[in-house]
C-alpha cells in the first residue's frame, strides 16, 4: 500500500493522506515533507488507524515530497504526543511541533566554517586589532561569537580574515559529544543513600516502568544517590534524561555531573544557539547523547533507547508551562516513562501533594532520605511577629534578625535574606496628585529597579526610565517608593551594617551561565556576607558557611490566596530554610511574619511537616480540588476588550449541563490586561469521575470565534492569573 496518513504541522488542520512515490519508503514516524497548495510543510507518517482521515481516492491524492534525513520518531514518542495532545486539549500538530525542535538537524548532516588565530600578525596593527588577537587566544568560533567574545566587530575580524590573522575551519555540526563514564569517579554512599540507589539502579536494570518518589530533606544528597542509576543505565548502553528547573542555574549541578562520569551532560534549553540545538538533537535521535539535562523542553526529544528519566525539584512550579501547550513536566515525564518502560525518579525535599498521595495510594513508590548527609543538621526554626517586634520606621528587617546577621559577621559566616521581590519597591506613588505608576500593557504596578533607573513591568517587560517629577502632575521630587523588594532590603543591611559585603541575587543579576558562576565563586571565596536573593536562591546552593537564613516577608505568598498559595510557601521557606547549616555548623533559620499562628508558618517553625500536609490534604479534599477533584482554566483573549468579552459571553451561552461539574464564569481573570490583551476566564471544578477534557473539547469544538480572538485551556492550572 503507497498510501500514507501524515501529521502535518499546521494546527489549523487535520490528517492529510498522501502517496508514496516510487522508490521512497517510509515507515510510521518518518518525517516527511507534503506539498499543500503551492507550499510544503513537514509531516509525520502516522498509523493511518490512529488518526481520523479522509475518504480522499488514491488516484486524487498528491506524492510526498521528500524523506528528511533524521530517525523515524519512536512508538513510544509518537504515544506520548498523542496523550500529551488528549489530555491537555491540544491539537496534535501543536504538540508534535514540541518533538520536532530543531529545524536544523532535520536538514542532516552539515558542516559549518569556525575561525581560529594562525599565529600570524596583520600588516597594520590598531587597538582593536591586538585586542582581538589578545581575547581569541584558544578559542574557534564563526565571526559573529568571536565578535561577541573578542568584543569588536564583526567588520574587524573580517579584517583580520583577509590578513591571514585568523583561518577558516571545516567543522562537522555533529561532532560527537565527549563520552560519560559510569565508573569514573565513584562515590562512597551512606548506608541510607545506597539502600535508595539501589532500589532505582534494580528499576534499571529491569527496564520497565515504574515511578519513585525520592522525598529527601534538603542535604540528604539526592542527587549523588540517583547518579548511580544514572550510572547503571550508562553501563547498559541507555540514555538519560534528567529535568531540571531553571536551566540557567546549573552550574553546580553540570560541575559535579563532569566529577563523577569524567564530561559534562548534553544541555537542552531554550536559549541554545541554533548549532547547538542541531548538535543536540541530532545525538539525541542517533542515541550518541548519553545523558541530556534539560529544560521541560526535553521531555519531547527523539531518545533512540531511553533508560530512566530523572526530574530534579519535581514540585518546582516552572515544569508547569504556561502558553502554547499548557502541560506539566512532571506528569508528562511520568507518561513518557510508562510508554517507554523505564524508571521515572521524582525528586524532591518539598513534594507536590499530588505526588505524596499517588505515593501514598500506591501509584509511585516511595523512597526516603530521612537525614541530612554527614551528619549535618536541619536547621533550628524560629518565627518573628513582626506586629510585636517592629521594624524601625521605614525599615522591613526586625532588630533581631540583624542582629542575628552581626553575630554572622563577627564569625566570618553569612547569611541570606529571603524576598520573592525583585528590584526596588513593587509600587512607586505621586505624594502629590496619588498617581501610580501602572503598566500600561497589564493589570499590574511598574516595579522600580535602581540599579538600573528604571520603572519595569515583571510580566511583559514594559520598561521606562525613573521620573524625575511626577508624569501626572509635574511636580518634582514627589514620587514614592511604597514596599520592599531585594534592592531595597539590600540597602537597608548596607545602611544598619556598614561592614558587611552584601549581594543581590535575582534573575537580573543572574542572568547568565557565567554571572551565576561568578557569583557561586564569590559566596565560596568568602568575598560575600550577606546574600539578598528572590527564589532563583531557594534551592541547589550548596555553601557550608551560610548558617543563617531570613524570610523577609513569609506572608507574602499567602496573599491573594489561590489554591496553593499555602503549599507553595510552604515548599519555598522549606527550600530556602534548606541552604543554612549544611556543612558542620549548624543553621538557624528567621521567619518574619504577622501571621505566627496560621497553620503553614506554625508548621514551617515546629518542623511538622505531616502536619502541614495533613491539614492541606483535607483542605482540598473538602474543597474538591487536586488531587481529589479536577481544575481547569479557559482563558478568552483580545487586544480588543469588546472582542474579548463577547466571544466570553457567547461561549458561556453554550455551556455544557454536566453532573458533578462546576461551570464559573466567564468573568474578568484577575490580571484582566496581559501583555495588551484582555482577558476573560472560565474556572471549572469537576469530581475525578467527569471526562472533563471531553466535555471542555465538546463544548468549545462546536464554536469558531473572530481571528484576533485566542481561546486557551488550562487542564491542572498553576496559574490563576
Ligand atoms: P540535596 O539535593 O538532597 O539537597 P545534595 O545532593 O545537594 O543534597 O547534597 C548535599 C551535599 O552533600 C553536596 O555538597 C554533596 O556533594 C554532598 N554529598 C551528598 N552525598 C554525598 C556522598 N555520598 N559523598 C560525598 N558527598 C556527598
Ligand atoms: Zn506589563
């Protein structure tokens, strides 16, 4: 039969079926291009069975264009784009794309020209020249990274190409990757961490699926005791994937990667250069890439023979996308696991709740690392009432938590500050006319940072330079900076202790592989005493010396309330509380708060954690939510609020009656302008035994709306924004 069913990478339609030319064949999950119209889109072959076709005669229907030269997607990727499209209420096509990342590598084999300095010198030396030479010393690169590297421009280098200063290199675009070894460095474990690895590496070894919850106290060395499995899938010739959150913050994680397999693990990350993407996925698909560590991105790469998947920080919110294809990581790592029969580890010190009750209904396994390693301590936890013990006027840092920050000091030891707020103030006022500085693109305050002097919107990167006088009224002088974020807190240590040497650490400080390195660097020289930092310094930092951490403002995450307002505040103090006392002096850990006695903050200073999960489970029992019932979000969005707020309505016209399913809305979403759009919400809460993605796929699947109209499905939402 020369007749195929493709996939074809256009949202907007569906299956389309071709013939098969002569002298081509193809199997399922080959990669092909299809002329449509006058144009050609890439498509994939699918099981013709799996997917609803069209009644179109063989004699009517148009050749494939061409074969691209990558390995055909695998049974169990092509399963996984299938339940990822299913149970997200995504087209196909939208998830395909995810599999299909690299335009680059489906081109083949490529060689690309790098530069590299021959030694020689130019007939006319300038500044810029030597400074060149001087900075390309060791490096090959194209002309444009050397520029970037060398600092010049690219004109210069050409320059320097002509003289013969620097030569051209063929390279091959997918030179292999430096091999890992499983037994390059092996690492003594605690009795306690082996009894863990063990029970992975048999998983391994096994090569079916089976899903772990490895709940360790922060320090418990998760990350060694599930590099032995790592090891074991190494040593029978299969792939890893490890997830991470916030790629960029690895450093410490790809240094002891490279201890102890001898090179580093292939990255996979939204800001690879498109060469690097192309070399990646390319050895991803030929099983040449050992171990990937990536981005949730990573989750849909081509593995040729995947062994375990690991996902570091599973609770960690940043797995949950949130545009295009609004999936979790951490749910479709555990669905990729089962369709390729290997191990999934879920690590974590704070697990989801979703997680600890699979794990307690049976559905994952469990594993724990009751102890911090070495013999390290958790830290002792104490609150602060900030209603009793007040602040100088003007100030957010109660006098004994400064205090406790000068006994650091004297010691030589130092301290974090905890603030999930970057730059200035979150809210900058006229004391004049009233007015606030508002985005003018969202519903949300302009947050002023002065490092840099400037008014920034923190969710569609808005920025406009620090007024003078008021923009309202004209008056100079009159603005006001209203609350505390970490450059403010910063200021204020620097203010109360002059002697200290205090650092800002945020995603604006660091936001680079080499800023983060710098500052790990700087904290281990001791050139650091007090760290000020957002969550980006909550989790993976590893520096003996620290022994005090202080939560600026513990109430912070409450406010608002959504549903895991509680949980997320208690995994992000847990976290941060995590990085004090982990070498061999113990940690002390301040919680300022004006709520003592809610039952997160209670919990958090008594060390209960049972407790605290105990209490929420029952929370969301009775309100029906995860994991005891289902949310999801419809969001409807326009740059026209009209626009917006009828195609709300009249899909509300349409609303499903559905037992046990709880329709609300549609009504203003609480950020009501994003990013120039304006946004109407539908909340619904089902029991577990509603098929709620039928009935959302029904009811939305029978209406078309205006072309500026976007209508986006949120299943499990994270956000309720
Ligand atoms: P977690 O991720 O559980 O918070 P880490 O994996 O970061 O903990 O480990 C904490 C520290 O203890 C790290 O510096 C790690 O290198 C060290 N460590 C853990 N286990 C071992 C071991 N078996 N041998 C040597 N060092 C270890
Ligand atoms: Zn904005």
């Amino acid at each position: 039969m020369n007749r195929v069913r493709c996939l074809v990478l256009n949202a907007a339609l569906g299956p389309l079926d071709y013939k098969v030319p002569e002298g081509m064949v193809v199997e399922p999950g080959a990669v092909v291009e299809c002329p449509l119209g006058p144009r050609t889109v890439i498509g994939i072959v699918w099981e013709a069975e799996r997917l609803p076709g069209t009644e179109v005669p063989v004699e009517k229907l148009r050749n494939l264009r061409g074969l691209l030269p990558v390995p055909p997607l695998s049974a169990p990727l092509r399963r996984l784009i299938e339940w990822t499209a299913d149970y997200y209420v995504a087209s196909l096509a939208s998830v395909a794309r995810m599999a299909l990342s690299s335009g680059g590598a489906l081109k083949g084999p490529a060689t690309m020209t790098e530069y590299r300095l021959t030694g020689g010198l130019p007939e006319r030396m300038t500044p810029q020249r030597q400074a060149a030479i001087d900075a390309l010393e060791g490096e090959q690169a194209n002309i444009r990274e050397l520029a970037g590297i060398a600092g010049v421009s690219e004109g210069v280098l050409r320059g320097l190409v002509n003289q013969g200063v620097l030569e051209p290199v063929e390279v091959d675009c997918d030179r292999p990757y430096d091999p890992a070894h499983p037994d390059f460095a092996e690492v003594e474990l605690s009795t306690q961490q082996r009894e863990a690895s063990g029970i992975f590496s048999e998983a391994v070894r096994a090569a079916k699926f089976a899903p772990f919850l490895l709940d360790g106290v922060t320090g418990s060395g998760k990350t060694e005791t599930y590099f032995e499995p790592v090891a074991q899938a190494l040593r029978m010739g299969r792939q890893v994937l490890v997830l991470l959150p916030e790629i960029a913050l690895t450093e410490n994680f790809l240094h002891r990667f490279e201890e102890r397999f001898g090179a580093p693990p292939v990255l996979w990350h939204s800001s690879l250069k498109s060469t690097e993407r192309r070399r990646a996925y390319r050895a991803v698909s030929e099983g040449s890439a050992q171990v990937v560590v990536g981005a949730r991105s990573a989750l849909f790469l081509p593995f040729r023979q995947l062994g375990l998947i690991v996902v570091d920080e599973a609770h960690e919110t940043s797995f949950k996308q949130e545009e295009g294809v609004r999936y979790n990581a951490r749910d479709v790592a555990v669905m990729r696991g089962h369709f390729e029969q290997v191990p999934v580890v879920l690590a974590s010190a704070t697990p989801a709740l979703e997680s600890l009750q699979m794990a307690q209904s049976g559905v994952y396994k469990k594993v724990d690392l009751p102890s911090r390693f070495g013999g390290a301590q958790l830290p002792a936890i104490d609150t602060i009432d900030l209603t009793e013990e007040k602040p100088p006027q003007g100030m957010w840092l109660a006098q004994r938590l400064v205090d406790g920050i000068e006994e650091r000091l004297g010691r030589g030891e130092q301290s974090l500050l905890f603030l999930n707020r970057r730059g200035y103030a979150p809210l900058t006022l006229c004391r004049n006319c009233g007015f606030r500085y508002q985005c003018p693109n969202c519903s949300a305050w302009l947050v002023e940072h002065r490092f840099t002097n400037r008014l920034a919107c923190h969710h569609c990167g808005h920025e406009a330079p620090a007024p003078k006088a008021c923009t309202e009224c004209g008056e100079p002088d009159c603005l006001v900076a209203c609350g505390p974020g970490v450059e403010r807190i910063a200021d204020e240590v620097a203010e109360r202790l002059p002697q200290a040497r205090v650092f800002v650490a945020t995603s604006d400080t660091l936001n680079s592989p080499g800023r983060a390195a710098e500052f790990i660097a700087a904290v281990e020289a001791r050139e650091v005493d007090v760290i000020v930092g957002t969550q980006l310094v909550t989790k993976g930092f590893h520096f003996p010396e620290l022994t005090l951490v202080g939560v600026v403002d513990a109430d912070l995450g409450l406010e608002g309330g959504d549903l895991r307002a509680g949980e997320r505040t208690y995994q992000q103090v847990a976290q941060v509380a995590g990085r004090a006392g982990r070498g061999s002096k113990p940690g002390e850990v301040l919680i300022q708060t004006r709520h003592p006695e809610a039952p997160v903050i209670a919990a958090l200073a008594a060390g209960d954690r049972d407790a605290f999960y105990s209490a929420e489970t029952e929370m969301r029992r009775e309100a029906g939510a995860p994991p005891f019932g289902r949310w999801a979000a419809i969001i409807i969005s326009s740059e026209d609020d009209a626009e917006a707020r009828e195609a709300a309505n009249r899909i509300g016209a349409f609303r499903p009656e559905v037992a046990e399913c709880l329709i609300l809305g549609p009504a203003p979403a609480p950020m009501a302008l994003l990013r120039g759009r304006y946004r109407y919400r539908f909340l619904i809460n089902a029991r577990r035994s509603v098929q709620l993605q039928d009935v959302i796929r029904r009811w939305l699947g029978a209406l078309d709306h205006p072309p500026g109209v976007r209508v986006a499905v949120d299943i499990d939402p994270y956000s309720f924004v």
